[in-house]
C-alpha cells in the first residue's frame, strides 16, 4: 500500500490521497488531513513494516534416574485434553486467578496439547526404558494407554513481575484392552521466570515442563511395571 502526500493549494484544506491497487488499477481515496495522522501511526498498514510473530518451541527430558525399570511392555500417550484457554498455539498468562490472556505477538509450535504429546513422547523413548511408545493416530498395538489432561499451563503474574511459570498435567494409566485404570497421578512444576519478558518465561516454562515430565515418565514406568508383574 503506497501513501503519497496531496499537495497543498492555496483554495483548498490540506489533504491526502491513498493510493490501493483494485483489480489491477490504481484507486485514489481523498482522506481528510485528520484521519491521515491517525493512519501515518498505524503501521500495519504497510506491509512487511510490523516485526513478524515469535515463533517458541520447548524441549523433551533426557535424564532420569539410573533405577528406572526397564520395561517389556508398549504404551500409547494420547494428546492432553484442555480447556479452550490452554488448547491453542498462543502463549498464556494471568494476571489474576479467573482471566487468561496472551502474550503479543508469540506462539508454541504446536497447540499446547500437542505440543507437549510430541515432548512426552519424546521423553520416554530418552528414557530408553521401554520396547515402544507412540501416538494413537500410529495404530500401535500397546498393552497400556496415558490419558492426560493439561490444567495449568501458563505464565502467573499472581504476585510482582517476574512472573511464575506454572505446569500441570494430571495423568491416568490405562490397561488395554479392558480400558482398566490402574494408576492416577497429578505432577505440578513452577519456575520464576528470572526477569519480565517472554523469553525468559519460555526458558521457565521449560524448566517447569521438565521437571513434570520427568516424574511423569518414572511414574509411568514404576506403575505399569508392577501392574505387569502381578502387583495391583
């Protein structure tokens, strides 16, 4: 979009014109001299000028305790459940208990849910702790099912900046083919961001995701294994 100045005559207000391309064809629009100031300060008018969206990604856990069973048994993680606050690419925060809102102009690289199956996923395969772990959607044919459910994933300005970063997934450990619930848990992380801005609270959220991943996966392969070895 092309903005040029009309020139100024003696008989007429000071006025601009702007010039759109419609159909091929240049359109020129007589705007009052008022509204071009309020245009001129609106830079997304012209393309390309607006910095473009921040694009964030976390990482999967890869150390775990030397004592983890090592397993025989195959399992699926199935992509967290989420409210419509937490079910979106966009990153999160509150400034209060009952309000979410987002940070501008960032986002995950995936919607939340999926963003952490694909991280669970990869966690437990670096675990290397057990035969197979996939998604549904792969059809593997598992012995068990992790059901989640996403509840807190977001940034807390509850108190003076910086804020808290806040993870919690709650987890049910399924058998298949019965659909039989053998075990329950919920993992909570929180890190404080080290100042106020959007990278370090990424960095924090990792630190809070990897510390609920961590347990999550030996939890995971604790309980399933003294299911698959006849404890109840």
């Amino acid at each position: 979009m092309t903005v040029e100045p009309h020139r100024a005559r003696p008989d007429r207000p000071l006025s601009r014109r702007l010039l759109v391309k419609a159909g091929g064809a240049a359109v020129a629009l007589a705007l009052p001299a008022a509204a071009f100031g309020g245009l001129a300060g609106c830079t997304g008018l012209v393309p390309g000028s607006r910095p473009p969206p921040r694009i964030f990604r976390l990482t999967p856990k890869s150390t775990f305790d030397p004592d983890l069973p090592e397993v025989s048994w195959q399992i699926i993680v199935e992509a967290p459940v989420a409210n419509a606050g937490l079910d979106t690419t966009r990153v999160a925060l509150m400034n209060g208990p009952h309000e979410i809102v987002y940070y501008a102009r960032s986002s995950w690289v995936d919607t939340a849910p999926l963003m952490l199956q694909t991280l669970i996923v990869e966690s437990f395969e670096n675990s290397r702790r057990i035969v197979s772990v996939g998604r549904e959607s792969l059809g593997l044919r598992a012995d068990f099912l992790l059901k989640l459910e996403l509840r807190e994933f977001q940034a807390e300005y509850f108190q003076s900046p910086p804020p808290d970063a806040h993870v919690t997934i709650a987890a049910k450990l399924v058998r298949l083919p019965d659909r039989q619930i053998v075990a329950s848990e919920t993992f909570n992380g929180v890190e404080r961001a080290a100042v106020d801005s959007i990278e370090d609270v990424v960095r924090a959220m990792d630190v809070a995701l990897g510390r609920v991943l961590r347990n999550l996966v030996a939890w995971t392969l604790r309980s399933g294994e003294k299911f698959w070895t006849g404890g109840s």
